[in-house]
C-alpha cells in the first residue's frame, strides 16, 4: 500500500512538472479582454470579442456562445463579433469555450443591453375626478363594456368586483378565500383572468355572472401581479423587469420581454393596461406609468403622474399609484392607488 502511495504521489508530480501549472490555475489560462468591452450596448451596436491567453497556450479552435446561442467560431485565437439587433433586451451571457493542446476550458462575461431610444415625455390633462373606495387595495383595473371592473389584494379583504367608476360604489362583488392576495385581471372573450401573488394560481370567471370556471396554476416560478392583453394574449407582470405572454387557452407562459429605458432596466413592473398596442404599466413605488413596446421590451414614454398625489386625500407613502383602465370609447385613461379616495379621467399627449 505504501509502494503504491508512493507512485500515485510521483505520477501526480511529474503531472504537475509537465503541464507546469497547478491544475486550480486553469481557470485562469483564457479570460474575455475587458477592455474592449462595455458594460452596457444598444441594439445598433456590435460586440468585439476577444480572449487572453494568460500562459500562451497553442490554441486550435474557439466557440462563442450568448445566452447558450452558438454565434461563431474562429481558429487558432480568433476574434468574434455579435450583431445586437434583434437581441432580446436584458443580460447577455457571453461564453467561449477554448479548445487548446488536447483540452477544453470555458470561461464567462455578460454584458447588458439596453433600449436604443430615450423615452419620450408625456403630459395629462384630468378631464374628470370621481369617488373612489379608500378601502381599495387596488391592483387591477379594468373597463368591460360601460363598466369597470376592479381587483383588490391582501388577505381576506381580495375581491373582485363590478363597479359604477361615477360613484365609485360596487354593485357585484365576488370575495377570494382568505388564503390568497388578490392581483391583476383582465377580460378577454367574455372571460375575467385573475392572478395572486404569492398563491401561484389563477382564476377565470364568466365576465357577466362573475361565475367561477376554473383555477389554474402558474407554469413558472414566478409571483403574480399585473394583468393585461392584446386581444389574443395574455400578458403577465412578475415584480420584476420581466413582461411575459400567455396563452389563454392554456394559461402557459410562451416568451417574455425584457423592460428597458437606453440606460437600465425597470424593475417592479406593477398593474399593467394594454392601450392602442402598447403596454402602459405602473412601476411600484413611483408615481409615473412607463409605456412600453411589447415587442422588444423597449420604455418608449414615461407618464409622470406625481401631480395626482396632492389630489388625493389620504395618499401615503405606502399607497402608492396602481390602476390603469382604458376607456375606447372615450378614448381616456382611468387611474388611481392603492386605497386611494379619487380615481382620476385623464387624457395623455406628447
């Protein structure tokens, strides 16, 4: 046993005294040049890749990876270049994966890219004010036909209901079970879709009976919180800068976009309304709508709503704005907050 130690311990060395390295230093043979790379590309742009060669290694061939996508190859140490447009907005995890004297090692960088375009300012004007119940804890916000259709969170006080938007007052209502904390809704083809936050499920109602027909679970890990659609699709916010699609028919997440301003993205996409192709969405804790492109993610305006606040009477820190409900009709935007007493008639221009 000791003889055979002995020759282990002497094979290990001559190893080590061969490949004249110590086996944890390989992950520093090949490294991305940080310094012909940015932090942050917009789609017009292109990006340089190239690697260091830390120990000179003969290099045969190298594959360059984005997000698990194979973009080229290149012998010997050869450079790459990807095209940015047509990315999906968000990180973009750059891989190499080096083939070298018999060997293989990989390594990693990320970059961001960001929307190409700075968002547009828009302003309001209020065309009316109505009552609005503070009790409220407003997270959806929706006009089916003439009538409004609110959702309402926290446990044991979630509900989903009919509303007269003059008067503010409820005429049907339908109370969740004390479990789950209410969020988005929306109506499509007759149908009222509603997600929980924290529950991972769903619920759909018959829209003229409020009748339930079915619960449905999430198909991701994710938490619940806007609601809105194209007419074809639903759309789903997750409190994060994430935007996802969904099949009605089926209630699975298709894709998701990615929401970016040309410098970072926005996080805590909140309540979220599908107006003339394009999503307006609350951003939580900030009192101002971004409108977003939904094909790529881009914020193309930002509402900024601020004003409203000093309208409201009992609007604190915490209640913060959340609702958006689009009348065709009119033409105008419905708004308000979470326990907010006034909801607000607005129309929006450049």
């Amino acid at each position: 046993m000791k003889n055979y130690k002995l020759l282990v311990t002497i094979l290990l060395a001559l190893t080590l005294a061969n490949c004249g390295d110590d086996p944890k230093d390989r992950e520093t043979y090949f490294s991305f040049n940080e310094n012909v790379l940015k932090s942050k590309y917009n789609s017009t742009e292109k990006i340089n890749l190239e690697l260091l060669n830390s120990k000179n290694k003969t290099i045969d061939s190298i594959i360059y990876f984005s997000n698990n996508e194979k973009i080229t190859s290149a012998k010997g140490n050869g450079k790459a270049t990807i095209d940015l447009k047509g990315k999906k907005l968000g990180y973009q995890n750059l891989r190499a994966l080096v083939y070298f004297e018999g060997d293989t090692i990989s390594t990693t960088t990320r970059v961001e890219l960001v929307a190409d375009i700075a968002p547009k300012l828009l302003k309001y004007t209020i065309v009316n004010t109505y009552p609005h119940d503070s009790n409220a804890f407003t997270q959806g916000y929706e006009f089916y036909n003439d009538t409004l259709i609110e959702s309402t969170g926290q446990n044991g006080k979630s509900y989903v209901a009919k509303t007269d938007f003059k008067t503010g007052k409820t005429y049907k209502k339908l109370d969740l079970d004390q479990q789950y904390f209410g969020e988005g809704i929306t109506v499509l083809n007759d149908k009222i879709y509603q997600l929980t936050w924290q529950n991972a499920e769903g619920f759909i109602y018959e829209a003229k009976s409020m009748k339930k027909i079915k619960s449905f679970a999430y198909d991701k890990k994710i938490e619940g919180w806007g609601l809105t659609n194209d007419g074809k699709y639903l759309y789903q916010s997750d409190g994060t800068e994430k935007i996802w699609r969904m099949d009605p028919e089926t209630q699975k997440l298709i894709d998701y976009i990615n929401v970016y301003t040309n410098e970072s993205k926005i996080k805590s996409v909140n309540e979220i309304e599908w107006i003339e192709g394009k999503i307006y969405g609350n951003i939580w804790f900030k009192d101002a709508i971004a409108v977003i492109n939904p094909e790529n993610g881009t914020v193309e305006a930002v509402l900024d709503l601020s004003g409203l606040r000093a309208k409201v009477t009992n609007a604190d820190a915490e209640k913060v704005l959340n609702g958006i409900a689009y009348n065709p009709k009119t033409k105008t935007i419905f708004v308000t907050g979470k326990n907010w007493d006034k909801a607000f008639e607005i129309k929006v221009s450049e």
